[in-house]
C-alpha cells in the first residue's frame, strides 16, 4: 500500500512517540508498503530504507517542541494541516495513518477527498490535555466528542495499550482495532564507539530514565528517594534524561530535600545506549502520577534483568503486576517502602527481574509487534480488495 503517515511531532528524537512511529514506519516498508511521512520542521536527520520524510515550514519563533499538548503544538499543527492536504491531494496515496491529533487532519481530508485513513492512537487527548492543563476540563467534552468521530470515521485504531483501546471501543463498538504495544529498545546496537561512561557510584543505584515532564511523577519520586533515604543513606538516584531547564528546576528540588550529592541528574544520553545504563542500575523506576498509555520505558525496563518499582495505576497495571514489578500507591511514604523493600531484599529483587525478562520475551517482543502490525495493514488490504471487487 502506499501510506502517507502523519506524526504531529519533532522527528527524529530520542522519546516515546517518534521512536514508536520510527520503528512502525520501518516495519511497513520492510515489508514493500510504500511510506512518507510528514512530521514538524524540527528533529534529528535520520536515513529508513524505503521511507521519504517531509517536514512543515518552520513556523516563525517556534522552537524546541515539548512532548504533549502545548502552544507551540497547536501552531505546528496548523501549519501540517495544509502540507498534509496538499500531500494527499497528490493522488500517490492509498491511505493516511495518522498518528495522535493528526488524526482529525485525517478526517477532513477523507471528508474533501475520500482517502482513507487509520487513527494511531498513542494517548486519550482529552484526558492529556486536562491533566496537563486543569483550567482547560470544560473542553474536555468537546475534545472527546472530537476523538470519538475521528474513530468512527476511521477504517481502522491502532492503540499502543489496553486503555487506549478500550476508549477506542467505547466510541464505536464495532471499531477495527489492533492493539500494539511498545517494544523493548535494548536490541538496537549502539551507533559509534560503545559507551564508555560508568556511574562508578558507592552504594545501589535506583534509575529513571525519560522525560521530566510533571506526569512523569519525578517530584514524587524525589519526595519517596528523600523518605527511603534515611534508612538507606548510602542509596543514590540517577536521573537520565530531561531538558536543561527541567534538570536545573530538580536540582534545585533535590538540594532543598537535603539530597546533594546522592540524587544524579545526566541530562539525555543516546537511546541506543540504553542498556549499558541500565546494566549500571540496581533498582529502575517508573512514577508516573498521569496518563492512559504505558510508558515506553517499561518493555525496556522489563528485559532488563533489573528490577522494577512503578506507580500502582492504569498506565502501568494494564501491563505490569505483583509478579514481576513492584507497585506502589502514588504518594511519597507508599514509594518509600516499595524502594526500601527492594533495597532490603536481593532475592526479591532477582526473582522480579527474572519474571520481568521472561514476560517481555513471551508477550512484548519485536516479533510480536511486527506481526500484529502487519495483520492489521494485511485485513485493511483485504477489505479494500473486496469493496472494489
């Protein structure tokens, strides 16, 4: 099929979204679909075998696109509407996968032009944007009104987690929907000379890794580090990821909780030299307070071999349990004592990690993502067969 697929967001970077459409993109023209797609002007150049990416016009005095709804988002977005309709109005298009918000820029171009398209749901807009913006929950309805036609209008959902297809189906029971969860990223070799950098840290070492965006939980997990610390003074935090200014807001939180020199923030370090991080790690951890989706970081958590603290709520439940992660309450004192119970227990602490790394093996493989990806374009093929038979 020859795809056009919109990703309303910076490309390439080293975070959830554009790493889970690279990997999509790649596997649909490994397999001869046809693919371009059409992202934001900014973003990392980076070569996929059979894929053409196209970018906006770079709107004026926007830069540095944060993850999740945002001003500067909002004017991106207007500015691939147009793009995106002129794109389509090419004729070279068989169909449009639309990633996210792109998804109603899809809907008025099946409306104009009859193109079809899939709608990639990586998050329930409505409930984002009123968790990153409470003032804005009287739009929430409307927002979900939106989302619930572009699902009705779509030939097809491709939903990265149970919740996300279960709100799905509750705007259309009879929707076509393929769930397809995120993979682990530590089979991807490392690009260049290996890493090199050791953490060459006294005492165990509990890990973040992602971005510091106030969903991510990073001030409770401070709050819990700050608790559990006072049984446990030789434990140290390690924070990778997070622009300059978010490292800088939590350094300063950490010097106010008393944690200099015990809570490490590295900033980015390259996504492909993940593993060599983690293997530096005792304890990883996942303190989201908000969301629907689950965090990319826990397929690559799980294959690990470390063990795993998270929040006990749907963005992590629904792939994670009692077997093979430790879940606590999304409040300091509850993350204290699951990081004091893995801190005084080894064999705890190997028996999760063995049942993580067999979990992601049997359910959240590459394999797995590449044949559910590719039986839902093969079921869209032949549907349209049959209409034009």
């Amino acid at each position: 099929m020859r795809i056009l697929l919109l990703a309303p967001h910076p490309f390439f970077q080293e975070r959830g979204t554009p790493i889970a459409v690279r990997l999509l993109a790649n596997v649909l023209a490994a397999e001869g679909h046809q693919v371009e797609m059409l992202c934001y002007h900014e973003g990392e150049e980076i070569q996929m075998l059979g894929v053409a990416v196209h970018r906006i016009q770079p709107p004026p005095w926007v830069k540095n696109v944060p993850p999740g709804p945002s001003w500067q988002k909002i004017v991106c977005d207007i500015y691939m509407l147009p793009a995106a309709l002129k794109l389509a109005r090419s004729g070279r298009f068989d169909l449009v996968h639309a990633v996210e918000e792109s998804a109603f820029m899809a809907r008025w171009i099946k409306r104009r032009l009859g193109l079809p398209y899939v709608y990639d749901m990586d998050s329930c807009l409505s409930q984002q944007i009123v968790d990153k913006y409470p003032a804005a929950r009287p739009l929430a309805g409307l927002i979900a009104r939106l989302e619930g036609g572009a699902v009705r209008s779509s030939d097809g959902v491709v939903a990265v987690c149970k919740a996300l297809e279960e709100v799905a189906l509750g705007h259309d029971a009879s929707a076509q929907v393929c769930r397809l969860e995120d993979v682990s990223l530590l089979d991807e070799a490392p690009q260049g000379d290996p890493p090199t950098e050791q953490l060459g840290l006294a005492g165990p070492v509990i890990m973040y890794v992602g971005n510091l965006e106030s969903y991510q939980g990073i001030d409770l997990l401070l709050d819990g580090f700050a608790l559990a610390s006072g049984q446990y003074p030789e434990a140290q935090l390690v924070v990778i990821g997070g622009s300059p200014v978010d490292v800088a807001k939590y350094q300063g939180k950490a010097r106010s909780l008393g944690l200099e020199g015990r809570a490490h923030f590295l900033g980015p370090r390259p996504q492909a030299n993940l593993a060599h991080y983690l293997a530096q790690a005792d304890i990883l951890v996942s303190p989201r307070i908000q969301g629907q989706n689950t965090p990319m970081k826990i397929y690559s958590y799980l294959d690990s071999g470390r063990p795993l603290l998270a929040t006990r709520l749907a963005t992590h439940t629904q792939v994670l349990d009692d077997e093979i992660a430790v879940l606590t309450e999304p409040d300091p004192r509850d993350l204290a004592r699951g990081l004091s119970e893995l801190l005084s227990n080894p064999d705890l602490r190997q028996r999760l990690a063995q049942a993580a790394k067999q979990r992601v093996a049997e359910q959240y493989s590459f394999a797995a993502f590449r044949r559910k990806l590719l039986d839902f374009y093969q079921d869209l093929e032949a549907r349209y067969a049959g209409a034009s038979s």
